[in-house]
C-alpha cells in the first residue's frame, strides 16, 4: 500500500490540488477552456450536444459531466444498466451521430429544437468519433460563440 501510494502520484511530483479539472489546463487546454466558457454563460434550461461516450471513460460527456448541463446521452451503457433496455437509447445515439455528420438545415433545426438543445459542442472527442463535422457550414442555424484551437461552440439560432 505505501508503495503504492507513491507510484499513483508519481512521487508527489505534481501540483498537490482537490481540482479533478486541474490535468485539463496542460492535457487539453482548450477544452478547459470551453468548460469555463460553458459555466460563465450558460443557465439552467441550456441543452448541448456532445459526443456519446464509453461508459466511465474520463473524456466521455466531459461538458456535461463538468458543467452540469444536461445532453442528449452520455453513456449508453449506464443508461441501459438503470433503466434497462430502452429504444430510445439507441434512437439518441443514433441521433448525436447524424446530427454531427448532417448537412441539411431542416432536420438539424427539428431535431435541435425537440430536445431543446442550445448549444453544440465541437472537441477533439466529436472530431475523432465522427469525423470534421460540417456546422461551420450551417452558419443559418449556428452560430460560433467559442474558438479556441480545435474547440469550438456554436449556439443553436432557434
């Protein structure tokens, strides 16, 4: 155990804090960043869209997770494993992933729209998963309210 110990906090070497998002501001500084951004100006009806993760993998649904705002599915494992098998697990996921990659204006609009989502996250996470999403494009329905490197969050013009 004491061995252990040490070889977890890599000999006391770090920066001793009770912050879980302090590895964010060196691992990914822009995400940190846009998490800031999320909990200074957004409120408790804001909806975002993320990337669906892997159940308890740390870089899965970090905006919501983070900031508390809620979307539209993080982990569909543990979803499933509280409220058993449900097809609209499978109809969200499927959802998250056409929004993402969707170029017409009229279903992103609808779909945005019944699940109140205000905001669209864009990450490293959403790039690696489905690819260089085309909203920069959509500019009638987005708009871009944060940039920073390869982060970016667009409010939904709804």
């Amino acid at each position: 155990p004491a061995a252990s110990i040490y070889n977890k906090t890599a000999g006391f070497q770090g920066e001793a804090t009770l912050n879980g998002l302090s590895y964010l501001k060196t691992e990914n500084p822009n995400e940190a960043l846009a998490i800031e951004w999320f909990k200074k100006n957004t409120g408790v009806k804001d909806r975002v869209l993320e990337a669906v993760g892997s159940d308890y993998d740390a870089k899965s649904s970090r905006i919501s997770t983070t900031t508390g705002i809620p979307t539209l599915l993080g982990w569909p494992g543990h979803e499933r494993q509280w409220r058993g098998e449900n097809i609209e697990i499978e109809n969200r996921e499927n959802l998250v992933n056409k929004l993402y990659k969707s170029k017409e204006v009229e279903f992103i609009k609808e779909a945005l729209s019944k699940y109140g989502v205000t905001y669209v996250y864009v990450g490293s996470r959403e790039r690696a998963q489905y690819g260089n999403p085309p909203l920069e494009k959509l500019s009638e329905v987005l708009k871009p309210v944060f940039i920073s490197g390869d982060v970016s969050i667009y409010k939904y013009r709804g």
